[in-house]
C-alpha cells in the first residue's frame, strides 16, 4: 500500500512539470490523480477498525487532426485499495481502458471511421461474502479474465469539439477469460474465447459544465447479431470534477455494465445477469496536464 502511493505521487509530481500540449496537428491532454484516507484509534471506546485507502487513476488523451483525417486515441488506468485491521487488504477499483478510432472526413463533422477498443483490469478480484474451505476468497476476475477486444467499421460524427457518436454496424467482439474456473461467470463453459459479431454505438462528451466543475461521459451499447440481438450490453462511465485549488480536486465516478453473458452469483448460490453498478468518490490530490 505504502509504494503505491508513494509511487502514485512520485507519478503526479513528474507529470505537473508539464502542461497539455497542443500543435497545429496534435492535441494531448490528460490528468492524475490519488484520493486517500487514514483513520488509527487508540483506546477508542466507541470501537472501529482502522484503515487507510488510496485509489488512483490516470486518464490520457491523444488526437491528430490533418485535412481530411481524424485519429483519436484514449488510455485509461485505475486502481484502488483499502486496508483495514480485521480484513487486510482488498481492491476497490481497478481498470485499463484503451481505444482508438482512425476517420477520414466525408462532409462537414462526419467520417467514415474505424474503431478500436481493449479493456481489463490488473490484479485479481474476489467475492468477499463467499469464504472458501481452504481459506481465502472466491475470486471473480483477473488480468485478462475478462478481457474485451473489439474492433469495427462504420461512421463517426464530431459536430463540436465536446462531443463525439461513433456507429460500428459491423464490430466484432471477443470476450477472453484466461484463468479456467472463472469462465462459467462470463459465459464460456469449456472455452477461454467468446467471439461475436454485430453492432457498437459510442458516445463521448466532455468538457466544462459551470465554473470548475468539468465533467466526462461515454456510453457503449452492443448488439449481437448472431445470438439474441435484443439484449444490448450496456457500459456507461461518467465522471465529475470539481477543482478546488491548483491542486485539489473533489471528484466522483460512476461505472455502471449490463451484460446478459455475465452471471453475478447471488447469496443463494444461484447467479444471472445483473445490472452492476460502482462509485468512487474522494478528495485529492489531481493534475492536469
């Protein structure tokens, strides 16, 4: 826990020595920044456990834009931990998120458009109400279990700089879970590969809503041609932030997936699809560069 954070910041100070870079045909932004929060008690008669957390995410963004071609590109990493005295160390928050579209101009905001996506996450994840005989926990995900490619051709619309809608009706999917017991949850009884075909809509907004408050969303909504077309997966990742000082920033995320292939297992032992919801919400430190 320590190194992370120690490492987290040692990462954001480097970073505030540059600002966001913008040329005639590049444009690149992005921020960093850790949340935290420590409690110790000593002779506490009220009782509670002491802790400490710390969650940190980047976000990065890549565009070049020359006469007729558009190339975006985007690279989200978070992660969280928290550590209290009775449960030890547990992951709050974890993600890598990648995707690039290439588009060349056709008329006045709109391009014909190919489309890129990855995400994962780093470390493994578990279910902390299902205790295992052996000890430990139930583990429910991993580096590349799931992992998510997909890639499609299509059309995209820019009309402004805040907004973007990219429409794939021809995507391929491919769902991969490389750590064996874990593929009944996402659907791939006996097989480490899912692949499906069928259509992808993205859109992205981001940009200033009042003052110091900015704000970030993307919706993504697919359809499986091949197989019950529809049940559209859902996932929504809205962001707020609230800029303090020059250095502190309040901020709020919201991650929010339906997938009808992924089965939640429930308290009774049975598991089915679920809408599943996180937020992470804090106080930090954050630089924009």
């Amino acid at each position: 826990m320590k190194r992370l954070i120690l490492s987290a910041f040692a990462l954001i100070g480097a970073l505030s020595l540059a600002a966001e870079e913008q040329t005639s045909l590049w444009t690149m932004a992005g921020s960093a920044g850790i949340t935290g929060s420590q409690m110790t008690l000593t002779n506490w008669a009220a009782g509670g456990d002491p802790s400490i957390a710390a969650d940190f995410q980047f976000n990065y963004s890549v565009d070049y834009k020359k006469d007729a071609i558009l190339w975006q590109n985007r690279l989200e990493f978070a992660y969280g931990l928290n550590r209290t005295e009775s449960n030890g160390t547990r992951k709050t928050n974890d993600k890598i998120y990648l995707s690039s579209s290439y588009g060349h101009k056709v008329s006045e905001g709109l391009y014909v458009s190919a489309l890129m996506k990855f995400n994962t996450q780093f470390a493994p994840g578990y279910d902390y109400a299902v205790k295992l005989d052996e000890g430990g926990y139930k583990q429910t995900s991993g580096f590349m279990a799931p992992a998510y490619f997909s890639g499609g051709l299509g059309v995209e619309w820019k009309p402004n700089a805040w907004l973007s809608v990219n429409a794939s009706p021809t995507t391929w999917k491919a769902t991969v879970v490389n750590v064996e017991e874990l593929q009944p949850i996402y659907g791939l009884d006996g097989r480490s590969t899912r692949h499906e075909f069928g259509g992808n809509v993205k859109i992205e907004a981001k940009g200033t809503i009042w003052g110091d408050l900015s704000g970030y969303t993307r919706l993504n909504l697919f359809s499986n041609f091949l197989e019950n077309p529809q049940n559209v997966d859902v996932d929504w990742t809205m962001r707020f932030d609230l800029k303090i000082n020059k250095w502190l920033s309040a901020n709020v995320n919201f991650h929010m997936i339906y997938d009808d292939d992924i089965n939640i297992p429930q308290p009774d032992g049975s598991s089915y699809p679920c809408l599943q919801v996180q937020e992470v919400a804090g106080i930090g430190l954050l630089v924009k560069f």
